[in-house]
C-alpha cells in the first residue's frame, strides 16, 4: 500500500494563515437549548418526556456540558417534565448541569426552586428581561423598573439557594450603558453567570467581537468570579461564526439547540457547532453519536432534516458525478480511508459515524458502475456495468437502489436467452 503524505502536505490550511478568530484561552462549554428555547418554534411537536429523556442521555453522550430542560413556570407539563429530567440527571448520574428559564418574576422562580429543592439538585436560573431601547419603548418599560425588577429576582432566586444565570434578551441592540448597569445590578445582586443575547440575530461578527469583549471587561471589574454566555440566533444565517466569534473573544459558554430548531429561523446548530469546534482543534469530544443525536431530535420534535443540510443531511456525504466519485474511488483503492474521507469533503464522514456514497445517474461515469456492483458482491461485469450507465443517461435523476437491480436482473436474463 502506497504510504499516504501528511495532512499538511495534501492540504494547505488557509484558514490558518490569518485566522479571525483565535482559539480560546478558556475551556469551552456548550449549552443545549433544545428542550427550552427549541420547543418554541411553531412548527415542532413537544416531545413526550420519555423522548426528551432519550435526548438528553444523546447530550451527555456528545459531550454537552449543560441543558435548559425547560421553563416550569409556564404551567403543570412543563414543570413535570423538568422535574423528570432533574430526577434523571441525579439518578443516572449525567455529566449534564441542569437550568431552567423563568422571567424575572417570583412566580416563574417558585417552581425552580421546588423541584431544586425536592430533588436535592442545584438547579441554574436563567432569569430573562429585555434590554434594548426598542423593546423598552414598546413595552412601556424604563432603565429603573429593569433594574428594580432584575433586583428582587435575583435576591429571591440566591436566597432560595439558586445558582443564577441573568440574561439580557436582544443584548446586540442595547445601549453600552444599560448593557453595563444591568449586569453591573446582577453580579451585585449575586449573580454569578451573565448572558449576551442576539435575540433577534442582529449582530455581526465584528458586533458580536466588540459586545463579548465589552461584557468580558464590565464583570471582570466587579472583581467577582462571573461567567459570560452567547445566545445566538440565525436571523442573518450568521449563528455559528458568531458563537465561535464569541468564544474566541472570552465567553465561557456558548447555546445551540439540535438542527438549530428555533422560533423564526433558529438559533446556532448544536451539531455544526460540535463538528466545526472539532475540526477547530477546540474541543476532542467523541462525535460518533452526533448522528443519533440529530436524528433523534429530527424525529421527536417532528423537524425534518433538509437534504443538503450540512453534515447529516441525506445529500451531505453521497455524489452521484462521475468526476467526484472517481477521486473518492481512486483514494479508496490506494487502501487509505484517511485519504478518500478527504478528497472530496471538507468534513470527514468517519468523524460521526458516516461514510461517502457513491450512486448512479445521469452524471455519473462507468467507475460509478463498477463501485456500486464491487460494494455489492456483484461481480463487476464491464458490459453490465455500460448496460446500467446507459438506462442512468436517459434519466433525469438518480437511479434507486431497485432500478438498478432491476437492470441486472434483465441483463441476466438476456445472457442466459443467448440474447
């Protein structure tokens, strides 16, 4: 067997030529937002919660730090479903630390701190109010009733023995003073975890750059040890560069939800978050459930997955071309899985359990053929494989799996006719 070059000799990283983003000087976490900030989306189905519980062991299974498990305050379903899944986590031992939403309000409090209580489990919550002058405008709302409200919250939340979370909602389009008298009131108040919101997936990379930055500077003044988090949302379809942005300019943690399932158009995928953290050199998690991980929630929550949806859409790995499937054969026959994981993906499928597919249609080449029948245990026959390649060019499409069989079968029959 041919001995394969080294990685740097087959491929030239631009990417590290002058990176935008440097790797983080602080451990990343993620939080999985799925079971919370997801089920808002009008056109998911809430899962059952043996199906959320199924989820969650996936969480722990790839590698996720922490899950909001819902928000109990919004009536008896949602709170026993958390208390479910709390109970799990203690139970089962999860390497996942809980949180809970709730509005900076007793009300949604009082059933945190009960089932914190009752399970003898610290439960994180992630009080939420609203920080920008147009959700201020609109709501009615003034700097001081923020502050008095985020106040009593806090102070009710720490004195019931509630590790807090404050999070700004629309943070990316709050002024830099109120942004800092807010989480300047919370950390006094206790709080020892803040979180940036692009709520409606204004921000930029350079915005998202300056915000963490500024944030990062406003905490470490306090002079108390408090994390920073990214909430980010795919408005602008820039989630993903901008949770890695956020991380490379000092968030401790980052949210995602599976598929990036969300109201509107979603927030940072969970799963393209993990692969490219990975490819990064960020993080060393064991990918390989990933792929049950998005399947399952595709299939809990009723949210298919698009065919060229990165990495684990039907398409992400298969080619039917007849150029790109001979530059994935040639590296297969040189022995090297390495090496044909690679030619013609910018991810490699063996990452997350996957592998390259090679199919037969109207642009394949006889290679294609002849791949599909080896894989196959057909004896690579060159006048079957033209009789196959000849029914795909009249096509418009990519022959099934039972279109090809069926061409065999007849071919068969005709050699044995004599025909």
């Amino acid at each position: 067997m041919e001995a394969t070059p080294s990685m740097s000799q087959l491929i030239h990283d631009w990417n590290r030529e002058q990176p935008d983003i440097d790797k983080p000087s602080r451990p990343v976490c993620l939080d999985d937002e799925t079971l919370r900030d997801g089920l808002q989306s009008p056109s998911v189905r809430d899962p059952e919660i043996e199906e959320k519980l199924e989820l969650l062991h996936l969480m722990a299974e790839v590698g996720i730090d922490s899950a909001n498990l819902g928000l109990p305050g919004a009536g008896p379903r949602a709170k026993e479903d958390v208390r479910r899944l709390i109970r799990e986590i203690r139970d089962q031992k999860l390497p996942i630390s809980p949180n809970c939403a709730a509005r900076t309000l007793q009300v949604d409090i009082e059933p945190i701190v009960e089932i914190s209580s009752t399970a003898g489990t610290p439960i994180e919550a992630s009080l939420f109010i609203g920080s920008s002058p147009i959700r201020l405008f609109a709501e009615g709302w003034t700097l001081d009733d923020l502050l008095r409200h985020s106040r009593a919250a806090i102070d009710f939340a720490v004195k019931n023995g509630l590790p807090v979370m404050y999070v700004t909602e629309d943070t990316t389009r709050a002024a830099p003073e109120v942004v800092e008298r807010l989480y300047r009131n919370a950390v006094e108040c206790g709080a020892r975890r803040v979180c940036i919101a692009d709520t409606v997936g204004h921000a930029t990379p350079a915005g998202t750059r300056a915000l963490v930055r500024f944030v990062r500077n406003v905490v470490d003044q306090t002079g108390e040890e408090v994390k920073v988090d990214w909430h980010g949302h795919q408005d602008r379809g820039l989630g993903l560069i901008n949770s890695l942005t956020a991380l490379a300019a000092g968030a401790d943690r980052v949210h995602g939800c599976a598929l990036g399932v969300v109201e509107r158009v979603g927030n940072t995928p969970m799963d393209l978050l993990l692969i490219n953290l990975k490819l990064l050199g960020w993080i060393d998690h064991d990918l390989s459930k990933l792929k049950n991980y998005v399947a399952t929630a595709s299939r809990i929550c009723d949210w298919p997955v698009p065919k060229n949806y990165p990495v684990f859409g039907l398409d992400a790995f298969r080619t039917a071309t007849g150029v790109h499937a001979a530059a994935i054969i040639k590296a297969q026959n040189k022995g090297d899985a390495w090496l044909a994981d690679r030619v013609y993906s910018g991810v490699p499928a063996g990452m997350v359990g996957l592998c390259q597919a090679i199919e037969i249609g109207n642009m394949s080449g006889l290679s294609n053929v002849l791949y599909w029948l080896e894989q196959r245990g057909v004896e690579p026959d060159k006048d079957l494989a033209r009789e196959i390649l000849r029914h795909a060019k009249k096509g418009s499409r990519v022959l099934s799996d039972k279109e090809i069989w069926e061409v065999i079968g007849s071919h068969r029959d005709d050699i044995k006719a004599g025909t």
